[in-house]
C-alpha cells in the first residue's frame, strides 16, 4: 500500500557522508567522538550532578571506549549522531550533543546533552545544543527536534529555553531514575521557529 506523504529525510541523507564538525562561532566544536575521549568521558560520569540526571553508570575507561565505538557507528546507521564538545583552543571535553531516536522519515530526533562540572554555568550546554538545532533544522531539514528533561532539573529547563525549544507539556512519571519515577518536560522545536 502506498503512502500519501513522501519521506522528510531519505535514507542516507547523513550516512552518505562523513560526520562533520561543527563550530559554534564562539571557542566550542562539536566534533566526533575519538576513542582517547574514553577517560575524560569516564571522569565526567564520575560526577553526582550529572550522575543524578541520567540513567547511564559508567564503570570503567574500556566500558566508555564501548560507548565511543557504538557512538561512531550509529552515524552510518543513522540512528543517532553523537558529538564531543569541544573547546577550540585546546581540544578539552565539556560535553556532549545529540540528536537520538531518530527517524528520518518523519523527520523527528530527539536532542540530548550533557557537560562536564568544569564547564558547568559557561553556556556550554546552550551552544552546542542551539548548534546541532541549526544544523539539524536548517542544513540538514529535519522537521522536529524534541528536547525532555527531569522537571526538577531546572538547569536543562533553562538550556531549552534558551535555544528556542518551547515547553510543550509535562510528561508524568515517564523516566525511570536511581531515586525513582521522574515527571519529564518536553519541550521542542520545529524548522522555521
């Protein structure tokens, strides 16, 4: 049966070239993940803040080096697209962008992040993010890019915002967390917002 619509995104519209950098314009890069990110990754989950917001546990360097290679490969799978970011000058980590569950058809990712406590108040959740929506949205011609959060974490609250995602509504008991079932802003953004 045939459908109405055709596709937003073709398949291999990313896989078709390599994973590009992305500067921000203002000292951040987002740039491919590189398995010698495994220990700065590795001492980053090591912090309780960023511990507290998400689900993930990092053991070991070789555990993140895991991680590093399946993040590399889903680019050509495209079902997500992981960024290191970067400062410009000196190549040190400060976090991380995404865009995850992915489907190109519709046109539709979600955008995740995180940063180091070292860059933690520096903007740099905002930039990379207000990157990857422009580079998504604009370059590349996803429709929608959808952002969730814990509601008690006011920090990503205020990173959505900041980078055009609008609140959308509240998503009761709808993450699973260490300390319990978590309530999740979605906020989001479509192109030409």
């Amino acid at each position: 049966m045939p459908y109405l619509t055709r596709p937003v995104l073709a398949v291999g519209t990313l896989s078709r070239t390599p994973q590009p950098t992305l500067l921000t314009g203002d000292g951040l890069v987002l740039r491919p993940w590189r398995s010698e990110d495994a220990p700065a990754v590795h001492a980053a989950f090591q912090d309780p803040v960023l511990r507290r917001w998400h689900v993930r546990a990092a053991d070991s360097e070789e555990e993140v080096r895991g991680w590093i290679t399946e993040w590399q490969r889903a680019w050509e799978g495209e079902r997500s697209v992981q960024w290191a970011v970067a400062d410009a000058a000196d190549d040190r980590l400060l976090g991380r962008v995404a865009l995850r569950e992915m489907v190109l058809g519709d046109g539709v990712a979600e955008v995740a992040y995180w940063t180091t406590a070292q860059a933690r108040g520096r903007g740099v959740a905002a930039r990379g993010t207000r990157t990857l929506a422009h580079w998504a949205l604009d370059e590349i011609g996803f429709q929608r890019l959808e952002l969730s959060h814990a509601v008690a974490n006011e920090a990503s609250c205020r990173v959505a915002h900041k980078t055009g995602f609008a609140l959308e509504g509240t998503k009761r008991s709808a993450l699973l967390h260490a300390d319990g079932w978590h309530d999740m802003h979605l906020h989001a953004r479509v192109r030409g917002d």
